[in-house]
C-alpha cells in the first residue's frame, strides 16, 4: 500500500509540470480550506517536486548496487536495515551523486517559476527593475549570468562529492 502511494506521488510529481504543482498548491489548495502563504507555498511545491525526482535517481543507485552486496551483508548476519546503511547505501549514493546533482541544479533553476504566485525572487526582481529602467538584454543577462554562476558552483561541489566518495570506495 505505502509503496503504491510513493509510486502515485512520484508519478504524479514527475509527470505534471511544475508551474501547474505551483498553482495547485497556492490557488487549489484554498478551496479545500488550506491556505499558504506565496513562500511557503512555493517551498512546498518546489520540496515536493525536486523530492520525487531525488527518491528516483536514490532508487536507481540502489538498484545499480549488485545483487551480490546484498547476499554479502545477509550472509555476515547483518539485518536488513543495517545491510542497507553499512553496505547498500554508500555504494548507491557514489552511483547516485551525478543524478542527484542534476535534479538540485534544475531546482536552482525551477526556483524562477515561484515568481508566479508574487515571491520575490532572481527573476521576479529582474522584471521589477526592467520596469523602471527599460533595459531588458542587460539585467536578463546579469540573471542568467547568476543563475549558471550558481549551478557551476553547484558543479564544483558535485566534483568534489563524487572524488571523494570513489576514494572513499577504493579504501
């Protein structure tokens, strides 16, 4: 059952784009007697997007560790969840690193969308100052110059990540 629901979220998360979770959440959930605020609304379709493509790209490292780590772990006695946390989990993250890098870059981007709904954001201020000074090729660029600043930062710290994980595997 719990595993039918997660399978439900992940799909609907990933198969509905986000400007349209973004929506739901802040103008649908009124209806039914929830109301958020454009931050919070926008942290929690953002969490909740970017949360179903990690579970994804988590998902696959784990089904990429070999059969054959498992049958070790069991066969040395450790428990399920111990097998899990000791052996599974580290080799899958070091297989995982690359994907979840990705979905964290896209959500560095994907955080321009929550203007929408009013939270005043990178491109949100960029349209405001555009309309005070007509000088659209300029500021968007200086937002697009932030914007990679940002990912090639998060760039750096996926390389570090994964070099030190495959020395850490190769001890």
């Amino acid at each position: 059952m719990l595993a039918q629901a997660a399978a439900f979220y992940v799909s609907a998360m990933r198969g509905t784009p986000l400007l349209v979770q973004i929506f739901v959440i802040y103008y649908g959930l009124p209806g039914a007697g929830i109301e958020l605020g454009p931050v919070t609304a926008g942290i929690l379709a953002l969490t909740l997007n970017v949360a179903a493509y990690l579970s994804e790209s988590l998902r696959g490292g784990i089904a990429g560790v070999h059969r054959g780590q498992w049958d070790a772990g069991l066969s040395l006695g450790l428990s399920w969840w111990q097998t899990m946390c000791h052996i599974i989990v580290p080799q899958a993250l070091r297989l995982s690193v690359p994907s979840l890098s990705n979905s964290l870059i896209s959500l560095i981007k994907d955080t321009s969308l929550v203007s929408v709904i009013t939270v005043t954001e990178l491109m949100l201020a960029t349209k405001e100052v555009i309309a005070q000074t007509f000088q659209p090729l300029p500021l968007y660029l200086a937002a697009a110059g932030i914007y990679w600043v940002l990912s090639a930062s998060f760039e750096r710290v996926q390389r570090y990540v994964e070099r030190r994980l495959e020395l850490a595997h190769k001890r």
